[in-house]
C-alpha cells in the first residue's frame, strides 16, 4: 500500500503551476545579485512592490534549473520526491518505530497519509521538512528537559523564515513545548484531569514550593527555554525585508482565500477524488487521538488539534495537518496495542508478527541508515518509473500541451497585451513567453485585480469591456473555461488556434486580421 501510493504520486511534483515563476524568479537573483523590488513577468502590474518572502528557496530552485539545464524540470521534481522519501519513508517510520509499533502497522497509515500537496515543488517541502524536525527536537526536550535539545531550532528558523512562510508552525510547535516545560514544572495543566477548587489550590501552593527551590537552584537554567523561544521569534526577522516581512505574513493570510481554488477550498467542500485516502487517515486519527487522549502529551493533543483546524480551512495543508498529528498518533496507537489487544493469535499469524518485529528492530536504532537508504531508492525508482525522461517532465508539466506553447513562442508579436489563464501565465513563465497578464502569485495581484480577473476567465457579464479598457490585442485560454464558450459566439474575436485543449484569439479588426494572416503565410512557409 505505501509503495503503491508513493509511486501513484510520484509524478505530481511537476503537477504545480507556481514551480515555473520560482524557478525563473531564482535564475533572475542570480544572474543579477540582487532581489527584484518590481515584477518581472507580466505587463498589467510592472509598478507593484513584489516582496519574495520565499527567496531562498527561489535561488535554490534557480540553482537546480540552471545547472541541470533543459533537464532542470526533471531533475527539480525527482530531488523533490526525494526530500518526501526522506519524511515518508525515515522520518515518520522512526517517530512509531521508537514506540514499537511495527512496521505492517506504520505502512498502511502512510499510505493513507499522502495526498498531492506533499510533493508540489514548491517552499512548501522545506516545511514539509522541517515540521517533524521541530517535533522530534521539542519531544526530546520534553522527555529529557535538556535545552541542548532544542538548542538548534533558532538557526534552522532563520533558514525557515526565508523559505516558506508555514515558519510560523515551527514557531507554534516551539512555543507549544515551552510552554508546556513551565506549566508542567508549576504543576498546572499537565493533566487534562477536572480538578476540584481544594486541588487547584493545593497545587499552586505546591508550585509556589517549586518556584522558591528554582530560585534558589538558579534562574538562568530555568529562563533557558524561554530564550531559545524568543531566540526563534526574533531569528525571523532576519529577511531581506524586516519587519515588513510580519506585516506582509498578516495581508498574504488575510486575503488569498478569495481565490476560488480547489486547493484553498476547505477539506470537506467538495473535496478532489485524490483525498479521499487522507480523508480516512483523518478520521481514523481524530478517533484513536481523542480514545488514547491520556496517553497524547498535552503539546501534542494541541499541536493535533491545530493541524486538523488547518486543513480544515484549506486543502493545501493537508501535509502539514499529517506532520502535526503523525507523532501523537503514534502514542495513541502505542497504548492502544499495549491495553487493547485481546485478540487470540494463531501460530501463522504469531510467525508473521514475529517476523514483523525483527524487521523493525533490524530498521530502528542503528537500522535507521538502512530505512534511510531503502526510502531513498524506492523514492527513485518510483520518479524514474512514472517519469523517465526530461522530455516525459515536459509532457506532464504541461498536460500535454506543449504545442500551444511552441506556437505562442514562434508566433510572438511586439505590443503583445495578451490576456490569459492562470496555468497558462505559468507556462508561458516557463517557455519565456513574456509579459504574462498574470500568473499563480495571488497575493501579489491582489484581491481586486484577481476577482476581476477571475470574472473574465468564467466569462461573467462585462468581460467585453474589460478586455477594451486594458487594450487586450491577444487570448491566451484553456477551451474548459467559460471565456472560451463566450468568445465562441463572440463576433468581435477571430480563432488563430485551438488544439481542444487551448486556444488562441485576436481582436476581428484591421490589426487581428493582418497578423492572422501573417501567421498562415508563416506556417505554410513552415511546412513547404
């Protein structure tokens, strides 16, 4: 079941619209030295502050495309299957194996774990990354109360920080432990027990007693976690742009869910066929988390319950909803198997559980380099068996319309005001078909300019005027919107192109007719 999903996704890293503007954006940085301050892509919003809170992560992605060359797509997606492997197939596996949960247990839960977020290349993977990193850090901290623990997690937030903007869920499990260190060395909420009022104050006076004996053992060990928390909130302000980078975090939260996506959709309206498996993993999770609860450290019932808030709310999260509950998962499940199981085992099934338990004795421990190394080569047998070659990446990034974008790129005409989809803005990113009207970076349009946008592409009232107000010369649009039905039946727009899967219009006057036929004589030439 886990091989069989790994593989099934295998090939959704190049399934990501945004990955084109990240990589051209990092091969931008690059070659110039320095951050653009304006958009470099399109034509309708060249005056607009852009601020590339992902930064880091664009120059790593221009550093792949640029040293893998036209193989740069290709080899992007399978590091970025990779980097899951590490999570799928190490990271979590070890999280249960260190409870003695074997391995026949963990795999079926992985399986249903996955969905298509995981692997979008995208800023996301270093969250993606980084969320158990955080967790297995704080988790030793709690067990053993050693500040060396969590004494990494600052340097690794500035890395966060200027990467992806989730940072904030590395913030939230830090601050989470921490305060879970001080409430529970008071003798408060380290319980979820209903306490009477004579209990309640028998345990502050008894945490009055612990706060005089930390004062007199010394207060610097004490404030050690605190510091290592504020160390990581103040860490975040090391960015390109300051504080500025906080206030853009609000406006960027506060306004992209207008964008009538699938992925920023709420989990249980209308959910893609894909999620069903994780729908099951949440469900199955919500119910042995909230059974074992006494056996989830508080920190994690809360890290979970904010995990299941966030895919909730969005789809997208749906990998960081996983990372946040898999841990605590496994605690509930540890004590599940320790009191619950009552089931009578015969001799075939006593062999194959006692094998079970030699191979995940054989992978924990030192055997982890083993799972290691084992996930790393299942990870690239599953990119090279669903997508062999660079070309193949192409074929899948663009859905198998590669031939629109060769036209736009030999038909293309200086003036161009072209109006276009948000797929096909990426694309055209990709192919260097520039300026775009616009692209995936909603946050970066706004909120006005993408409603109205949005409103043009499913061919609402007034979409005619639009396109006269902004000077459109050139469409650009895939034939499943409801653009296309319009322009259809429009008598002012002339067909140049259309493959059933895009097409290409220009305005029926003078200047559209001239270039049409420009065009014909072009590839008639082409052809001859």
């Amino acid at each position: 079941m886990a091989l069989g999903s790994f593989w099934y996704w295998a090939a959704y890293p190049l399934a990501s619209n945004d990955t084109a503007w990240l990589a051209r954006t990092g091969q931008y940085i690059l070659a110039s030295g320095r951050l653009p301050a304006q958009d470099l892509f399109s034509w309708t919003c060249t005056t607009r502050p852009w601020v590339l809170y992902q930064w880091l992560f664009e120059i790593a992605l221009g550093l792949i495309f640029n040293a893998g060359g036209p193989r740069g797509l290709w080899i992007s997606g399978l590091l970025a299957t990779l980097s899951v492997a590490v999570i799928y197939f190490y990271l979590l596996p070890r999280q249960w194996l260190r409870l003695r949960i074997p391995l026949p247990v963990i795999l079926p839960f992985l399986a249903l774990a996955l969905s298509p977020s995981w692997f979008f290349i995208r800023p996301q993977l270093v969250s993606n990354l980084f969320t158990p990193i955080f967790i297995n850090a704080c988790e030793r901290f709690r067990r053993n109360g050693k500040v060396s623990s969590i004494a990494i997690l600052p340097l690794l937030m500035i890395f966060w920080a200027n990467c992806h903007p989730l940072w904030l869920v590395g913030l939230l499990i830090t601050g989470v432990y921490v305060l879970h260190y001080y409430t529970d060395h008071l003798g408060m909420f380290g319980s979820l027990k209903i306490k009477t009022a004579a209990a309640i104050e028998q345990s502050m006076e008894q945490a009055n007693k612990e706060i005089s004996a930390s004062q007199c053992n010394g207060r610097n060990k004490s404030l050690a976690p605190f510091l290592v928390l504020a160390l990581c909130m103040l860490v975040v302000l090391v960015n390109p742009y300051g504080a500025d980078l906080l206030k853009y975090e609000w406006y960027f939260s506060s306004v992209n869910n207008f964008k009538t996506v699938n992925e920023l959709k709420p989990l249980f309206v209308d959910p893609p066929a894909p999620f069903y498996p994780f729908i099951v993993f949440l469900v199955i999770s919500t119910v042995i988390l909230i059974w074992k609860a006494k056996a989830v450290p508080l920190p994690g019932l809360i890290l979970s319950g904010f995990g299941l808030l966030a895919v909730l709310s969005a789809n997208k999260f749906s990998s960081t909803s996983a990372l946040l509950i898999w841990p605590y998962l496994g605690f509930a499940l540890s004590a599940l198997g320790r009191k619950d199981a009552r089931i009578t085992i015969v001799e075939p099934m006593r062999r194959i559980a006692a094998a079970s338990r030699s191979i995940s004795r054989y992978l924990n421990r030192k055997g982890g380099v083993r799972l290691f190394l084992l996930g790393l080569i299942c990870s690239f047998v599953c990119y090279q068996t669903r997508i062999p070659t660079a070309d193949f990446a192409i074929i899948v990034f663009t859905y198998n319309d590669i031939e629109t974008m060769k036209f736009l790129f030999t038909h293309n005409f200086r003036g161009r005001r072209v109006f276009n989809d948000e797929p096909t803005g990426s694309l055209m990113i990709y192919f260097n078909i520039l300026p775009v009207f616009c692209d995936g970076r909603v946050d970066f349009y706004g909120k006005e300019f993408c409603e109205k946008w949005l409103s043009c592409i499913n061919g609402e009232p007034g979409w005619q005027d639009y396109f006269t107000g902004l000077s459109v010369n050139e469409i650009v649009i895939r034939d499943t919107t409801g653009l296309y039905q319009e322009l259809s039946k429009s008598s002012d727009w002339l067909r140049a192109y259309d493959n059933g899967m895009r097409s290409i219009w220009l305005p029926k006057n003078d200047f559209g007719k001239q270039l049409l036929n420009r065009w014909q004589s072009k590839d008639s030439a082409a052809t001859q």
